[in-house]
C-alpha cells in the first residue's frame, strides 16, 4: 500500500496491515539469505580449502541490491578459535535485525496472538545479539542468531520462524477481497454495502483523471469502525481516511496544498458536514512535503440510504483533486486567482474537471491559439482576461474544458480536439471586435444625445422658456461625456489585440472630438445672456447646431451601415452607408459656410461684448465638432474600402 507514512501519522495504522504483511514476508526471504550468508562465511573460514558459492542467486531471489555482499563468503577468514573475520558482517547482523522488526510490525499492530510474547523475545535476543560495528565475529554469535535447536536456547532463527508462521495465518486472515476495485480485508455483511457506494463515485469520475495515477483504496474494519483510505494522487502527504461509525461519516483529509483543502470543503455545499478547525502540521522525516494542513469533517446521516449517498458523491469527488494546484496555477496566468478556483469549482460541481485540458497541453495551448488568432501575442503573466474581458475569459475557458473532456472520453485526436479549441479563441476575439463596435455605437450614441442636448438649449435661448435649462443640460453632458471617456478607454484596452486595432483607436479619438466639441459649446451656453439682444446671431448658431444634431445621427447610421457591410456585403446596405457619409461631408461645408456667415453677423450687429464672444466660441466649438465628424467618417470610409478589397 502507498503512502504508508501519513496513515500511520493519522493512527489508523490497521490500514497499513496487508501492506506491511507483504514487507514482513519479504524481510523474512532477506532474513533467511543473511543467515545463510553468516553459515557459508564461517564454513569457508573454517575450511578455505573448500569452494562456496558466493550466494549471488539467493542474494537477488531475496531482493538484496547490495552486491558487495558478494564478496564475503570467499573473504571470510579464520582469526582465532571461533573467531572469524567476516567482512561487512555488523551490517549484515543490524539488516538482520532491522527485518526482525519489519516481521513483527504487522502482529503487533493487528493486536495478534503471541504479538507481545515476540516482541519481549526480540529484546532479549537484540539484547545479547549486536554488532559493535565490527567484522570480528564470533562462532557463539553466530549460534545464537542461526540456531534453530529449541532445547538448547532461543535465537534470531527460531523467532523468525514462530512469527512467519503466525504471519501465514494472518495473511489468511487479512486476505485482500475486491469489491469494485478497492482492496478490503476483515469486513463484516454490512460493510461492503457502504464500499460499494463508495466506489460507485470514485469509478464513476475516475476516467476523468486521464491516465494521471491515484485512487486507490483500501478498507478495513477497526475498533468497530469501517475504515476507508484513499491515496488520491502521488503526493506523500496527500491522504483521506474516512470512518464509518454506524451513521456518522468522518473524513480526515491531509493536504500540502492550503487552498486545494479549502477546494474540497467546498465540494459538499449540498450536504451538511461539520469542518472541525483546519490545523498544520510537520511531518516526520519519512515524509517528504515537510509541513501538510489536516482537516476533519463529519457527516451525520439521517438513515443508511443518507450515509450511501454522501458516501457516493464523495468518492465522485476526489477526482478533481489531482493536479489541482497545477491546474490553478496554470489559469492565474489568464485571471485572477478568485476566478481559477471558481472556475476548477464550477468543472468539478457540473463533473467535467481539469485534467483533460491538462493533457492537451494548459496553458501553452491557450498561448499557442493566442499567438495563432492574435494580432500582438500575449506575454506569459498578463491576464487573458484584460484583453478579452473577465466574462469571456472564463466562458472561454468552460467551454474549452467541456470540450477537452468529452473529446478524451470519446477518444478523439488531440490534434483535432486542440485546433477546435484554437478555432473557438478565434471566435472570441471576433466577438471582441463586435464588442468593440458596441463601444463605438454606445460612445455615438452619447454625442448624438449632447448634440441634440445643444440644438434645444439655443433654440430655448433664442425663443425663452426654462432659465435653468443650460446649466441642466451642462450638467447632464458632462456626465455623458465621462462616460463616453471610459467607454474610449475601454477600446484601448481591447483594441490591442485585434487585426482592426489601428482603426478602432483612431476611430474612437475622434468621435471624442466631436464630443469634446459639443459638451465644450454646452457649457459655453451657461454663460450666454439669458436675454439674448441679436435674435439674427442666435438663429443663425441654431442652424449651426442644427446641423451638427443632423451629421451626428447621420454619423450613427453610418456606423450602423458599416457593420452590416462588413459582416456580409450588402449592395443596399452600402447605398446607405455611402449617402449617410456623403450627407455628413456636406453638413462639414455647410457649416464651414455658416461659421464665415455668422462672424460676419457678430461683428456688424452685436454690441455687447458677452454676447459677440460666447456666440463667436459657440460657432467655432459647432464647426469644429462637424470638422471632426467628417475626418471620423472618411476614416470609418477608407476602412470599409479596404475590407471589401481583402475579401475580393
């Protein structure tokens, strides 16, 4: 069995017995190989003239790796009378000893007949028998290991045949039934029920680890108690030991990873178990991952048909524990950390896991089918999530899992299953090209509004009615024009990527122009007169901002039109495009006439000073937001031109 170090640490060492069974019988193969060993030594010592086999056959038939060892029957000499130099022989005597307590282990932790009879006979034994770290050994030392007469006294040889008789019987006794894949020993009727449910979630889920190792489990009964342990994945300290006491089902479960614990607690929303407080712990020197984080939880079934089902949704779930860390660490490169893990979450809760996009590569296949669709490649550490928005992301990422897993399942090609998740992050950085024109007809929609927003307020000076209205107006442009600022910062952000980002960038900063423009003659309508003398100059600025109301719903057609015109080329909707453009070039002429027309005015009707400069920044504010409507325009023109010419 694996992992034996942590089970034994969490004290339900009746888990351990088959595993250590099988070490105890073989120590004793390497027991019997040592004493033959220490026989041929002194047999050669005392007749050199004779030749001895070197023991190599029996050395590896018994598992010793040791091949100096090869060497000490031909190397053994005779010192004195009953003396002999036996090379490496303090080594071969603590081997020997070291097997004796590898033998007794499995009896004394099973509690078995004579189990503590053997154990005050190996220290009395160990106690007469020591190295002393010395190749000088004598024949009486020898004796007292390899006898095997019982009359004259006990030895080494006469203990290790009493306790491999006794671990015969208990093999027999702990012999390892399978009950759907997990090896069972000194079960009673009742159990194998629970085991059952058990393993029905753990080989419902288990294809989705891929081949990745893990899962096994072993079960016993102990103390009255079923005992069920589960070696998850490779980790040494990654464990879970369940008890099943009657109705109450408790997990103990050990992990080197905080928040893959905090993961699997969460994986029960729909049951309810008590979480006892997670502690840290260090260790034993067996253990390679140092420091591990221990939690409890208990579970109190109603009836046994309750028990059955947490028992089986359970098991389903220690799947999505292997390579979680991997997996985590693999998508914070593309969000946040908060995300990932809701993200592993939502694939373990729908059973679809992590392990399958794994396989197919991580996160190198997400950078190579970035590198492949985007215009400028991603750099590993700058989230996926800022170029394609945090919903996408995650979305992205759902579906390339789902489709990962039921492709593996399925035994599709890899090659086939990562080229259509290649093909779908096309999809998405198409859709953020769409996302991006929503951008631009949301920010066209904002000046259209300040635009009208203008025409109305001149209109409401030159023919009276609220007095308040050009400072509510202002008001209302300013917030609009804030938003329509982060609307042009959010088309920075996503055009970066994009094959259009050049013309998205240059397109958004110029419909900003045109808004500056109007919010900035909205304000400057909160300083004119509310008594306006001139009535011909105020007409004549109503034309202007009539004009520029007209260019900028016939801009929002156009950007309308051009969509259309990009997605499928439509002869009808080109027509319209191209009549809205023409119409916005036309407003820009007619109100550079009008600005010629209207200083003309000031100067030879306007006596206030007030009055002749708010009308004069007026009109250069209108014409200048119809000038940068119509440079907006040709750019969204030249655009549409050079799309219609990549297609042909």
């Amino acid at each position: 069995m694996e992992k034996l170090s942590i089970v034994e640490e969490l004290g339900e060492k009746e888990l351990l017995v088959p595993g250590l069974v099988n070490s105890a019988l073989i120590a004793n193969n390497k027991i019997k190989y040592y004493f033959t060993l220490l026989q041929s030594a002194r047999e050669k010592a005392q007749q050199p003239e004779k030749e001895y086999s070197n023991l190599k056959t029996e050395r590896i038939t018994a598992g010793e790796n040791d091949t100096s060892l090869d060497t000490v029957v031909n190397s053994a000499m005779k010192v004195e009378e009953d003396s002999y130099l036996i090379p490496g022989s303090g080594k071969i005597i603590d081997s020997i000893l070291w097997c004796m307590d590898e033998m007794i282990k499995p009896l004394l932790i099973s509690s078995w007949v004579d189990a503590a009879e053997f154990s005050l006979r190996l220290e009395e034994l160990r106690s007469k028998i020591t190295s002393g770290n010395t190749e000088l050994v004598t024949g009486e030392l020898i004796q007292q290991i390899t006898s095997g007469n019982r009359e004259k006294s006990d030895s080494l040889h006469l203990l290790v045949m009493d306790m491999h008789h006794e671990l015969n019987q208990l093999q027999k006794a702990v012999a390892v039934e399978m009950i759907d894949g997990a090896s069972t020993y000194m079960l009673e009727k009742d159990d194998k029920e629970l085991i059952k449910a058990f393993m029905a979630g753990v080989n419902r889920t288990a294809p989705l680890k891929f081949g990745h190792p893990g899962l096994g489990t072993t079960a016993t009964r102990a103390d009255g108690k079923l005992l069920i342990q589960n070696d998850i994945g490779e980790t040494d300290a990654h464990v879970m030991v369940i008890d099943v006491d009657e109705r109450d089902v408790s997990i103990t479960y050990t992990d080197i990873h905080m928040p893959r614990l905090l993961f699997f607690q969460s994986l029960f929303e729909r049951f309810d178990v008590e979480w006892a407080d997670t502690v840290s712990r260090s260790g034993k020197h067996t253990l390679k991952s140092g420091v591990y984080h221990l939690s409890v939880g208990i579970f109190r079934a109603e009836n046994n048909a309750d028990a059955v089902s947490f028992l089986d949704h359970l098991g389903s779930r220690i799947v999505f524990l292997i390579d979680w860390n991997r997996a985590r660490k693999m998508l914070k490169n593309f969000m946040k950390n908060r995300d990932a893990i809701d993200l592993l979450k939502w694939a373990a809760d729908n059973d679809i896991g992590h392990r399958g996009f794994l396989v197919l590569g991580g996160e190198k296949l997400v950078f190579d089918s970035l590198e492949m669709v985007s215009r400028v490649p991603i750099h590993y550490g700058e989230p996926l999530s800022q170029v394609i928005g945090r919903e996408k992301t995650i979305e992205f990422f759902q579906w390339s899992m789902k489709r990962a897993t039921s492709g593996l399942l399925e035994n599709q090609a890899h090659m086939l299953l990562q080229d259509e998740i290649k093909t779908e992050m096309l999809r998405y950085f198409r859709t953020v090209q769409q996302e991006l024109f929503e951008l631009c007809s949301e920010h066209v929609s904002f000046t259209v509004e300040v635009a009208i927003s203008v025409s109305d307020t001149v209109i409401q000076l030159l023919y009276g009615g609220e007095t308040d209205l050009p400072e509510r107006s202002a008001r209302r442009n300013k917030l609009w024009e804030s938003r329509a600022d982060d609307i042009v910062n959010k088309v920075r952000a996503l055009s970066r990527r994009t094959e259009a980002a050049d013309f998205f960038v240059k397109f958004i900063v110029l419909s900003d122009d045109v808004l500056d423009y109007l919010e900035e003659a909205s304000y400057l309508l909160t300083l004119a007169p509310a008594n306006v003398r001139s009535k011909k100059i105020m007409m004549e600025i109503s034309n202007m901002a009539e004009l520029a109301r007209e260019g900028c719903q016939e801009f929002l057609k156009a950007l309308y039109s051009s969509q259309f015109v990009r997605s499928n080329f439509n002869q009808e909707e080109m027509q319209y495009f191209l009549m809205s453009v023409t119409r916005i070039f036309n407003i820009e002429e007619d109100c550079d006439v009008a600005l010629r027309k209207i200083r003309r005015t000031i100067l030879a009707q306007s006596a206030d000073h007030r009055e002749s400069l708010v009308a004069l920044e007026l009109a250069n504010n209108i014409e200048r937001s119809t000038n940068s409507l119509m440079i907006a325009a040709l750019t969204l023109r030249e655009d549409i031109f050079e799309n219609i010419n990549v297609r042909r």
